[in-house]
C-alpha cells in the first residue's frame, strides 16, 4: 500500500501498520497507523515495545520525541525512493 506516512508525511511511499499501543502490551485493530518503513524500522530500533506502550502511543508523542524529532527533521529531506538504515540506540542494545 502507498500513501503519506503518518509520522514523516513524505508522499508516495510504502506504510507498513504500526501498532501505536504494541500487541505485546495489548493493543489491538484500533490502535494502528500507518507509517513508511523507514520510520517504522528506526521507531524499534530506538525503543522497546514495553517505552512505546508507555510513552509513545500516539503519533502526536512520537513527533514530540527528541530522539524521533531530529530523526524526522533528516528523513523529511530524503526522497521516498532512498531506503534508510536504522541501526538500534545504545540504550535499545542495553535493555535486552
């Protein structure tokens, strides 16, 4: 599926389904949106599913993240063509 991302708002691009309150932590159908892949990959590099559930569940929270706000600010300038590599923080590598 194409469209804009909900996160990033680049146009013309893939979304995959993200689930803003994770399954794990009891989310369902309703609490999705749809993002880019690129966003959606750099979202679980950065956090674990248990943060997003916590503090991060609503696109609103996301965008206000700092981590996520700088990371937007770059993506915004890359054409929807450019795949992104996310690559997990030092945190997200601690936590497991």
């Amino acid at each position: 599926m194409e469209g804009k991302c909900e996160l990033c708002h680049r146009q013309n691009i893939g979304l995959t389904k993200h689930h803003l309150l994770p399954r794990e932590e009891g989310g369902k159908e309703e609490h999705i949106a749809y993002i880019c892949e690129d966003c959606h990959k750099h979202i679980h590099a950065l956090y674990t599913n248990r943060e997003l559930a916590i503090r991060l569940s609503t696109i609103q929270d996301l965008q206000a993240d700092d981590k996520i706000c700088k990371y937007l600010k770059f993506i915004r300038k890359q054409p929807s063509s450019k795949k992104v590599r996310s690559v997990k923080s030092n945190e997200r590598r601690k936590s497991r």
